[in-house]
C-alpha cells in the first residue's frame, strides 16, 4: 500500500518552505535590485558622456566650456541642441545623503533640471562650486520616485576644465580633486572610507566644499567592473 502524507507532515513541509523563502528571498530581490542599479546608472552614464561628445565637436572640449554661466544658460548650449524633444523639468525633487544627515530641496533652487528619455532627472549646478572650472552634476535614474538618496537612485557626477566628464566628486583649481586621484590609484578603501563626499553612512565631515555623503558611490561602482559589492553601503541611513 502507498502510504499517504499527514496533514501534520503537509503543514510541517510548507512550513520549512516558508522558512527558507522568507530567508532567501530578501536576497534575491536585493541582487536584482542593485543589478537593476548598476545597469541604469551605467546607461545614463554612457548617454550624457555621448551628449558630451556632441557638444564637444559644436563647442570645443570641455576645458573651454564656459563655467561662469547660469544653469539653464548652461544646459542650453551644451546639452540642449544634443538631446532629442528637450525641456527643463520644473518638478519638486529633493535628495539625501548616505547617511541620513543631510538633506537638499534641489526642487527650491541651485539645480536646474532636465529628463532623458528613459527617465532619468538630470540636475546641474554650476554656481556651487563658485570657481568657474566645473559643473556639478546629480542624476536619478529612476527620476522622482524614492528613495531618493546618494548612493541608492541618485548619483553624483562632474564636469571640470581638468578631467572633463567624470563620476564621483571633483573639483578643478581646488586641492579636492580627490575622486579623480582615487580612482586614478584604484584606491577603492579611500573612496569607502569615513570622509566628507565618500562611499559611507558613517557621519563626519562630508558636506564641506559641496560634498555630500555618497557623492563617490557612482564611482566605486565603476572601479569595481561596474557592480555593487559586497561592502558597499547599500542599507542606507534613515
């Protein structure tokens, strides 16, 4: 004769299934969510950097771009004739830091925006840095949905008269060119390590000079062959 399951074993069975999907799953969805990530923030880094080019052959390289105008005067000659069916976005749009103690109403002022076609908000800066040799940049790869925080869906990227077009933070004709030079050494611990504009949810003194905890995450992507590893902070800060 066939010997049939009990209901207490049925129960007993689906119970340890439970148990090992309510621990395996958070796993899954989280490498998906951060394969998803990478993958967004390396399309848009690839978009602006060939919007870039174009602009180039219009209006020399970047180290002649004039760094003194106003955002929209400034995304009106360099981006704006290079980027199919343009217009500023007006929306509200604030972001975070990594670690939770800083916050920006980019939506209020300083930030001029602009969306790509898949998406992404694009916001530019140039009078932040006050120098007249560089541009900050913040995108959010999946616009103004949340979470809305450096380093999760909003990365920080640069333009200076000295590097061009990069990831990360830096600055020219100040001495805090300091992604350029750690991606420069592949020193990935310095760009975790707890200092102002780093890949870390450790607090300090990360928003000197216009620094933003997070703001080398796009960075550290990057150097690690485009993935999230291990040690990167990814479980933010509230």
């Amino acid at each position: 004769m066939k010997r049939a399951f009990t209901i207490a074993e049925v129960l007993i069975t689906l119970g340890i299934i439970g148990i090992v999907a309510a621990m395996t799953l958070p796993v899954v969805i989280g490498n998906y969510q951060k394969k998803v990530t990478v993958e967004k923030l390396k399309t848009v880094y690839s978009k602006l950097a060939e919007i870039i080019k174009y602009s180039e052959m219009y209006n020399g390289e970047v180290n002649s771009w004039d760094y003194t105008l106003s955002n929209e005067e400034f995304i009106k000659i360099y981006f704006a004739p290079y980027i199919e069916n343009f217009k500023l976005n007006d929306s509200v749009w604030s972001f975070y830091s990594l670690d939770g103690e800083w916050g920006s109403g980019v939506g209020s002022g300083g930030y001029s925006k602009f969306s790509l076609s898949n998406g992404t908000l694009v916001a530019i800066n140039t009078s932040k840095n006050n120098n007249g040799s560089s541009v900050m940049i913040y995108v959010d790869i999946n616009g103004v949905n949340g979470p809305n925080v450096v380093g999760r869906d909003v990365f920080r990227m640069s333009i200076t008269k000295t590097y061009g077009f990069t990831l990360g933070a830096d600055r020219s004709g100040e001495n805090t060119q300091w992604s350029h030079n750690a991606a420069e050494n592949k020193n990935r611990e310095y760009l975790l390590s707890p200092h102002k504009g780093a890949c870390t949810t450790e607090p300090g003194d990360l928003t000197q000079f216009g620094f933003t905890a997070g703001d080398a995450c796009s960075l550290l992507i990057m150097l690690d062959g485009w993935k999230i590893s291990e040690d990167y902070p990814w479980h933010y800060k509230k």
